[in-house]
C-alpha cells in the first residue's frame, strides 16, 4: 500500500500563519487525488502550544478528508499531544511506541514517538524482539547525528538520537525522520523536511513523501507553497570583467534552483557577496539587475558589506589560480566543516592581507 508522510508543520494560528495550513490542505489534496489512505506527520505537528486543535481537525474533518487516516506522532514541540485532543474519528494520536501492520502483515512499521529521555536506540533496543529483520520500517522524530550533527540551527543540541550504528543492528528497511526540517534521501535513510519553509533558513522547494510499501519505493511530492525561500551567498574576486562574471554564477544558481515560470513570485531571496572588486557600486547595481524578478526577502537589498576593494591589482592572477585549483579539488567538504566558499575567502583575505 502508499502511505504520505510529512512533519514539522509548527502550527498556531491560521490567522498569524496561514500559509501552514495552506501546505498541509496542498498535501491532503494531492493524498485524495492519490487515493491514499494513510497520512502520517512525523512530530510537531503545532509549535509550541497545542490551543490550535481546532483548527488543525476543522481541516481534518472536512468531508474532502475524512477517509483518509491521520496518525500522528508527537514531536519535541508538543510532547503533551494525545488522543484526548481530538474528536474526530480519522485522527490517531500514537503517544507510545506502535507497530502498524501493513500489506496483510508483510510488512510493519514501528512509530515512535519523541521522547526527551532516550535515543531511538535505546528504545528500539527495548522492542528488539518485535521487529522482523529487512521487514519493518521506523518514523520517528529526532535527529541523525551521523552526518548530520546538529542541522537544525533553531534547536542546538541533540534530541532523541539516531545512529549508523542502530540501522546496523535494528535492520529497518526504510527510516522516516521528522525534526530537522531538511529534506535529505540517503540509501534508506529519508528526513522528511518541513512542508512550508518557517523562515529563510528553510531553503527551496519544500516535499512531502509517499511510501509504497510492497514495492519499497520512495518518491518526493512537491508542495505547493505561497514562498520559496533561497539564501545565497557569493565570492567576488578581482578581475578583468567582474560584472560578466558575477552575473554568470547568478545565473547558474538560479538555474540550479529548477524553478517554474510561476514560481519567480513566490521567490523570497536573501543574498550576501564577500570578496574582493575594483567598483563596489556597479556589483551592487549588477547583482540587483540579475535578480530583478524575484523579491528580496523583507526587502533588504544584497549584503555586499563583506566585498572589499584589493590594493594590488596583480594579485588577482594569484586569486583567481586558487579559485581555480579548488574547483578541481575532487572532495566533499564535511557538514559543519569549512566549505569551498569559506576556503575561498579566508584565501582571498590571506592574498589581499585582509
């Protein structure tokens, strides 16, 4: 069978933050015209309160959704959450680790809920017996802290931790994770990512996932959201032509961005250049041009406070043979390690004396 699954949806007030609920009606409605049962979110479903119930099951029970089944894990936001909530009967609130059978028992998938007090090893290691090996798969809300160690920069720390080494011992098949807001696929490893970026640090295009179970498939949906956020960042360096040049790697990163034509409206851009130019104005004046069909996020211009004028002019064939190099490096820089741009300027300021 197909199964949805979506997480960290934060919400509070439809009036305060309706684009929120907008993404999750976008999900129902590609659920129903899927005919898919199952709708599972994966952990903080509200924010930091759970007041708004109402207005999450005015939804759930509205006659377009009814059939479809809601089960919900609670998340390090609303740990409180239980069953006690709702009064509609398509919504299932799991407060205690839950093997759901599927496919006429071929196949099972545990959720389990977040808890402050354990990491999921631990508490798989308590529901060991249970679980057919390659036959089960796990959601759960927490962070995968091999990897990725801390990639939620709204919640330093760790919370309810999952390891390489668990999927090693414990064996599932497919792994679903809600919390980091990241959407990230690794072999069977899958963060769901938020469906409706909070803020500019929730990058791109935002998904929910389906689950086909006997086929063990995984596939992303595209939600429609009112935004999309981007926060870009670009190195400058000296030479000849540096208007050509900036608007070149302008180019390229948009198109990286695969958007649609009716896309560019949603846009809510954030930039920053550092780096080295001979006129700081006209990069000003060429960065503007390049994104004049998008919004710039709360409408602040392009941050090029960083963008510095370089003493020697001959020094730019040595910057530019460094960029150059690194490009050619064949590595991946590490998360939470120095990426090629952070390499790039401290090399720059190290040429130019800064």
């Amino acid at each position: 069978m197909k199964i949805a699954l979506t997480a960290d949806l934060h919400l509070t007030s439809r009036d305060r933050y309706p684009q929120r609920y907008n993404a999750l009606e976008n999900i129902l409605d590609q659920v129903v015209a899927n005919k898919i049962e199952i709708l599972i979110i994966a952990g903080d479903l509200f924010d930091q309160s759970q007041r708004y119930f109402g207005e999450f099951e005015s939804i759930c029970s509205n006659p377009l959704y009814r059939n479809i089944n809601i089960y919900i894990i609670p998340g390090n936001h609303d740990e409180d959450l239980n069953a006690s909530y709702f009064a509609v009967e398509n919504i299932h609130v799991y407060t205690k680790p839950s093997l759901l059978d599927l496919d006429d028992g071929k196949f099972h998938l545990l959720l389990l809920p977040y808890s402050n007090e354990a990491s999921m090893g631990d508490l798989l290691q308590e529901l060991e017996n249970d679980l057919d090996s390659n036959n089960w798969g796990l959601v759960s809300h927490g962070d995968w802290i091999e990897g990725l160690k801390d990639p939620n920069p709204k919640e330093p720390g760790i919370y309810m931790p999952l390891t390489s080494q668990d999927l090693r011992r414990f064996q599932p098949a497919r792994v679903f994770l809600g919390h980091t807001h990241i959407n990230s696929d690794r072999d069977n490893l899958h963060l769901i990512g938020s469906p409706c970026g909070l803020d500019i640090s929730e990058t791109g295009k935002r998904r929910f996932i389906v689950y086909d179970t006997l086929l063990d498939l995984v596939s992303s949906r595209e939600v429609d959201t009112e935004h999309i956020y981007f926060d870009e960042t670009f190195i400058m360096l000296p030479m000849e032509d540096e208007e050509a040049y900036i608007r070149r790697e302008i180019e390229e990163r948009i198109k990286n961005w695969n958007l649609e034509q009716d896309d560019n409206k949603k846009i809510r851009l954030r930039v920053k250049v550092k780096g080295y130019c001979s006129d700081r104005h006209k990069l000003m004046m060429q960065v503007k041009h390049c994104f004049k069909d998008f919004q710039f996020y709360m409408g602040k211009d392009p941050d090029i406070s960083e963008v510095h004028i370089p003493t020697k002019d001959e020094l730019r064939y040595v910057a530019e043979g460094v960029k150059t190099r690194l490009e050619s490096l064949d590595w991946q820089p590490q998360h939470k390690g120095p990426q090629n741009q952070d390499i790039l300027i401290a090399a720059l300021n190290l040429i130019y004396g800064e």
